[in-house]
C-alpha cells in the first residue's frame, strides 16, 4: 500500500481532500500547513484512515539560538502530536536552521534540546515521531548524512526528493528509515514531480522501502502526478516480484 499526502490538494480545503482521496488510499498523510492547519482532529475523525501528520514547518525553527522561538517552536509541535495522539499517527518534523555558519554549533546544541523536549512530550503522548531530511536549502540541518548522528535514537524520515537535491541518496539509501516520502525531481529543484518524471532511481529506493517494511507516502504536486506514481511503483514492486 501507498499512502498519500495531502499536499496534492494543498489549495482545497481539508475535509475536501480528504473525500478525494478515499478511491485511492486507505492511508494519508496530512499536511498541517495552510487550508490543512489542524486546530484539532475534528475534521479526521471522520474516516478510517491510516494518518501520519506533517507537523507545521513555516515559521517553526527547533534549533533557533533565539529561546522564545525555539520554546514556542516546540510547543507548536507538541500540539501537533496531542492532535495525532487522538487519531493514533505519527508525525513528521522537519529539523530546524540556523541563520549564520558562525552559529551552526550553538543551534546544533538547541536542536537536540528541542529534540529532548519532543521526545519527552511524545512519549507522555504515546505519539512516535521521525525527522525528515532536508532540501538544498542552506542553513538547514540534515541535509546529508554527516547530520544523522543529531538524531540518534529518534526515527528518521527519508525524503528522496531532498536527498537527491543534495547528491546524497545513495548514502542515505543505505541507513534505515522509519518513514519516506517519495517524489521526483532533476536533481536542481523541488519540483515534487510525479515518480519517473525526475533522475531518482525508484529501484533502489522500492528496494530501501522494503527493507524498511513500512507504508511510504507519494508526497507528489498533484492529485494526477499521485495516481502515475503509485501506478509506476506498483510497476517497479511487480517487477521485483518477477510478474
């Protein structure tokens, strides 16, 4: 099974998505940003899927220097899991920057506060949580392996598109993941493109999703380029089965 992100329909309202999704998967993962904002779990509670919540990520910085940011930061995302507890999901967090090279350690320092912080929080919760790799976006934490260690013990998401933004999937390929997103690019943009649209090997990353025994999610720019993708992946799993 593939699960779905919400993003493809980023500019509908929630309860909308979620009803267009329904012929296509039994397991989505919703996008906390924007019409998609979760206030509560109100508006997933009425279906039966298999939810994974993206926590919010614009305006929310884990590894600030800045400490009323960084505190509030974390308190968005506790939030976020008190609204998957209700709904039994794990959620996705992205790793937060700092804003000069020169403070890199000291926000690596704070990152793994907040990351203690969540850990606590989520374990009063019950809730799981992975941190997601991110694109070429300078500043940002865990563009690349050497980064994995500021995770340690905590599960990671692997987005194939940001890992391939940074020349970097191979290696990441080779580490375990508790999560995925998958979407294609060329390797200069996150375009978020439909599976075999870009330069990704979907081979290799079906081949990691497998190893990994875990529903990954088509985290692709359209409701059209989600439906290509899981037909091209059911094609690449078929194969691989030798039918």
């Amino acid at each position: 099974m593939f699960g779905v992100s919400t993003y493809c329909l980023h500019r509908e309202p929630l309860p909308a998505a979620l009803e267009r999704l329904v012929p296509i998967t039994d397991c989505v993962e919703v996008m906390d940003e924007g019409l998609h904002y979760l206030e509560s779990a109100e508006p997933l509670e009425s279906y039966s899927y298999l939810y994974f919540i993206h926590a919010p990520s614009r305006g929310v910085n884990i590894a600030s220097i800045l400490e009323p940011i960084r505190r509030a930061s974390v308190e968005v995302l506790t939030q976020t899991f008190a609204i998957a507890a209700e709904v039994g999901a794990d959620v996705v967090i992205h790793p937060g920057y700092y804003a000069w090279s020169q403070e890199r350690e000291r926000a690596a320092g704070r990152f793994r506060q907040s990351l203690g912080e969540l850990t606590a929080a989520a374990d009063d919760l019950s809730v799981t949580f992975f941190v997601e790799n991110m694109g070429n976006w300078e500043y940002f934490f865990l563009r690349s392996c050497e980064d994995l260690p500021l995770i340690d013990g905590i599960g990671f998401a692997l987005d194939v598109g940001h890992a391939n933004l940074n020349g970097c999937l191979d290696c990441f390929l080779t580490h375990p993941a508790a999560h995925f997103h998958l979407h294609d690019n060329s390797g200069t943009e996150d375009t978020h493109s439909p599976v075999g649209a870009g330069t990704i090997d979907f081979v290799a990353v079906m081949d990691a999703v497998a190893r990994s025994n875990v529903i990954p999610i088509v985290e692709v720019e359209t409701l059209d380029g989600v439906t290509a993708s899981i037909a091209a992946l059911e094609a690449i799993g078929a194969a691989a089965r030798g039918g």
